[in-house]
C-alpha cells in the first residue's frame, strides 16, 4: 500500500491543470456565451474529478507512511484536498444540468465548478510549501 502513496505526486499534477483549466473554460463560456468553452469546461473537469479521487486517497497513503512527519500544514493540506476532491466531483456530477439544464442549474455547476478550482488552487500551493518550503522562491 507504500507504493499507493507514493504515487500521489506523480497523480496529482493533472487533475490541479484539469480543473484549473475547467474553470477558466467556463469564466470564457460566460463572458463569450460560446457553448463550445462550456465543452471543453465539462469534459476537463469530469476528467479531473476521477483524477483528483486517485490523488486524494495516494496522498491519504503518503500521509500515512512511515517517515511522513505530521504537521498542521500537512493536515491542512489534506482536509481541503479532500474537500477539494468532492467538490470537483459535485462540480463533475453538476456538468449534466449545466449542459441541458434551467439557469439555476448552470449556476450551481458554474458556483461548484469555481468553488472547485479555488480549494484545488489552495491546495496545491500548500502541497508546495510541504515540498519545497517558504522561502523556495527566495534568492
């Protein structure tokens, strides 16, 4: 199950692109009206939902693996990357209304979707301080 774990940052790359490009996918689509971004919105974020649940639980791995020192900033890091991970997966399941649905329906896949690429965001910049530290930008 090690091995799970060790996984996490060669997976979790992906969905974070995934979902980040979803979400300004969908900002086009509003601002443009054209459908077509709303396409490329809903599929990536579908792709990136079932990518950030395998991210979630190899990371839940590695956070349990010898060697793995807890820390606040790591329970951070993973409570909002789960946290992250369902509402992507809401944002995911949402797609259907959004695509066919009442304007209702696209703002609750639209308040998903963003809610979804801001925890993604978050976490991912958390996850790079666990890695590289505070100061990895400093000279």
């Amino acid at each position: 199950m090690a091995f799970i774990g060790r996984l996490h940052p060669l997976l979790i790359h992906f969905p974070i692109a995934l979902v980040l490009a979803a979400a300004a996918a969908e900002g086009a689509a509003s601002i443009t009206a054209d459908d077509r971004w709303r396409t490329v919105a809903v599929r990536n974020v579908r792709a990136g939902a079932v990518l950030a649940l395998m991210a979630t639980i190899a990371g839940w791995r590695l956070a349990l693996a010898p060697g793995i020192e807890a820390s606040p900033l790591l329970e951070w890091h993973r409570w909002l990357g789960t946290i992250g991970a369902g509402v992507t997966l809401a944002a995911a399941l949402a797609t259907s209304g959004a695509v066919s649905g009442s304007a209702l329906d696209v703002w609750m896949y639209r308040i998903a979707l963003f809610g979804a690429g801001t925890l993604v965001a978050v976490t991912g910049h958390l996850g790079g301080l666990l890695v590289w530290g505070a100061n990895f930008l400093r000279p």
